[in-house]
C-alpha cells in the first residue's frame, strides 16, 4: 500500500494523467479492499479464517501479476483493485484472529501486531527509492509483493485449525451487529483515520516534489518516515501494554496529529517537512488497533463480521478521501489538499467521544468503559 505515492509519477507519465485522474489508483485499492474485507469477514465467521487467508493469498498474487503487465490504465486500475481485494481479505482474518485471542491486553496486542504493518510499510518507500534511481519503472515496484504473497500463503497453511472459530459463538445472525450504533460510529471513526492516513501517504511524495523540489530518493525517504512513525508509535503502546486505554489513546492521537499536521505543512525546509511527517506517523499510530479492539469487545459473538465492518469502512475512507485529495491538489494545490485533512480528523474525535459516551457504564469490565 505505501508503494501507491512512489509509484504515481511513473504511473501518471506511463498513461498520460493528470493528479485527479491518478488518484484513483489509491481509490481502486482501497475499493477493493472495502468489498472483499466485508464478504470476508462474514465468511471467515461461517467457514474459518484459514480458507479466507488462502483466498486473500491468492488474489493479491493475481493482482500484482495483472499490475505487472497491464497495457492501459483501464487494466492497471483492475489489477490494483484485485490486490485490493486480496489486502482486505488478509486483513479482515488477521485482526479477528487477534482480536478474538487478545484477552485483556487486546488493544497492546493489536498495536504491536500493527507495528509490523508499519515495518512493511517502511521497505515500500525505501526499496523504491533505489528501483526508481536505478532505472526501474513503477511496476518492478511491485514485484516483491508476489513472493509476500506467496509467503503468506505459506505461512495461512500452517496455522492450527483449533484456533479458528468456524461458526459464530451464539446463535444470533452476525449481520444484527450492522444495528449497533457503537459499531457504525467506530467505522466511521475508521474511515476517517483511513482517509488521512492514506491521503498523507499517498500525497506525501508528491508534495514534497512539488513544494520543495525534492528529488526522488529524498521524497521517499520523508514518505518513509511517515510510515516510520506510525511502526514507532504501535511498538511503543505494543511493549508498554497499552496503559492508557483505547479510548484515550484515540483521543491524544487525533490531537497530536492535528497539530503535527499543522506544523508540517508550514514548515520552511524540506527536513523540517520531512520531521514532521515523521511526528505526524507517530501521532496516528495507535487510532486503528484501538478502534479494533473496541469493536472486538463490542461483539464477540460475530468477531469476524466486526472486524469485516470496520476495515470496510477504513477501505472506503482509503478509496474516497485520497481521490478527493488529488481532486483538491489539481485546483487548490497539494498543501490545501492535505491541510483539509485536519476537518476529517475533528470530525473523527467527535464520533469516538460520542462512540465512548454510548457504551459507559454498559459494561463494566469491558474495553469500551476503558479509559
């Protein structure tokens, strides 16, 4: 995912588009990932998370093969969409499984888990870097992900069955959690976060091209560092156990990352912007896995089912708010673009603190009166 901001200078140059219409490589990905991630968890409920991952394995490897040899943009936007399928599918299963075995470190276990995320999404950019010096066109900046997928499948095959939970642990129809106003108000929390997450990662490059001429390896170093402070900030929540709760912990993420968002886009010189996208990672880091482990203690009877909804959700801010970014970027420039991203982050506050409101004192050991 963090390979799409690298990738489109050369995927623009490749199709002759303009920023608006380039944008919608990230809109398809996180399209793709929306549909998937809500049939899959659903289904992972019914028949395993095992098969799911299988599943997700196998589309991911589908759609960086299509990516790879993709003769028009038409192609290319259906190949990122399949690779955007197979991510929600690993995804949806991968969160339920943590969620459903956290106990009580839930949020921490989550958070750490999320890091590796970070990990991963550190090597796109730095590894990008040295392809795009050397010569290589954006789509060698794919390849790596047919053997991630291929790993991953590897390693979707060994897992012991004894853990999955093949069928909902009550009789209740898991599709009755869609009713819950907890869990519509965390997945609009998570679409949210997605879209300014995304939107930075997308954009970051670019921006920094645009604004202080920065070159290509410098650009994607600043981008890496964004996704760095994310890894920075779940290790940290990871290893402390998550002490403050995932409620609070939502809360002081938006905040800092309004201001560390601030501070970047005024900043005078490309370090400075560069430290701030870093300190911008660093603040969102742990919004995610704390709504995730709301969402999983909300209801433990369709794990999978509230997992699939809120990364269906995060998949749609991830499809939208990116594209709307590019749209914004081609009228009013790509600072104002990014600077818009402050409006999704207070609306974003507001809809965990009502989500927070809602669920005190429903149950008293729960997560959710966590603070």
């Amino acid at each position: 995912m963090s390979v799409v901001g690298p990738a489109l200078p050369g995927v623009a140059a490749a199709f002759d588009l303009g920023l608006e219409e380039v944008g919608l490589l990230a809109a398809v990905l996180g399209a793709g990932q929306t549909v998937s991630v809500l049939a899959g968890g659903f289904a992972s409920d019914r028949w395993g998370r095992r098969p799911t991952l299988l599943a997700g394995a196998a589309l991911l490897l589908a759609g960086v093969a299509a990516l790879g040899v993709a003769p028009t943009w038409a192609a290319a936007l259906a190949g990122m969409a399949t690779v955007g399928a197979g991510a929600g599918l690993l995804d949806g299963s991968l969160n339920t499984l943590l969620g459903e075995h956290g106990g009580d470190e839930r949020s921490a276990d989550l958070n750490l888990a999320h890091a590796f995320f970070g990990l991963g999404a550190i090597v796109g950019p730095l590894l990008a870097a040295p392809l795009l010096a050397a010569g290589f066109g954006w789509r060698a900046l794919y390849a790596p992900a047919a053997g991630i997928a291929l790993a991953v499948a590897a390693l979707a095959w060994r897992l012991d069955p004894g853990t999955e939970r093949a069928a909902a642990v009550t009789d209740r129809p898991g599709w009755d959690v869609v009713r819950e106003p907890v869990v519509l108000l965390l997945a609009l929390v998570l679409a949210l976060y997605a879209g300014v997450e995304l939107a930075v990662g997308t954009w970051a490059f670019s921006y920094l091209r645009m604004t202080f001429g920065a070159g290509d390896s410098a650009a994607a170093l600043a981008t890496a560092l964004f996704w760095g402070g994310i890894t920075l900030g779940r290790l940290a929540v990871g290893a402390f156990g998550g002490r403050l709760g995932p409620h609070a912990l939502i809360a002081v993420n938006t905040i800092a990352a309004a201001l560390a968002l601030a501070l970047t886009l005024v900043a005078p010189s490309l370090g400075a912007a560069a430290v701030g996208f870093g300190l911008l990672g660093v603040s969102l880091a742990n919004i995610f896995p704390a709504v995730m482990a709301l969402g999983a203690e909300a209801c433990p009877y369709a794990a999978g089912t509230v997992t699939g909804i809120l990364i269906g959700a995060s998949g749609t801010g991830a499809a939208v708010f990116p594209w709307l970014a590019g749209l914004i970027g081609e009228r009013a420039g790509l600072g104002a673009a990014l600077g818009c991203t402050v409006v999704l982050l207070m609306a974003m506050l507001a809809a965990a603190r009502l989500a927070r409101r809602l669920d005190r004192g429903a149950a008293p050991k729960s997560v959710l009166a966590s603070s």
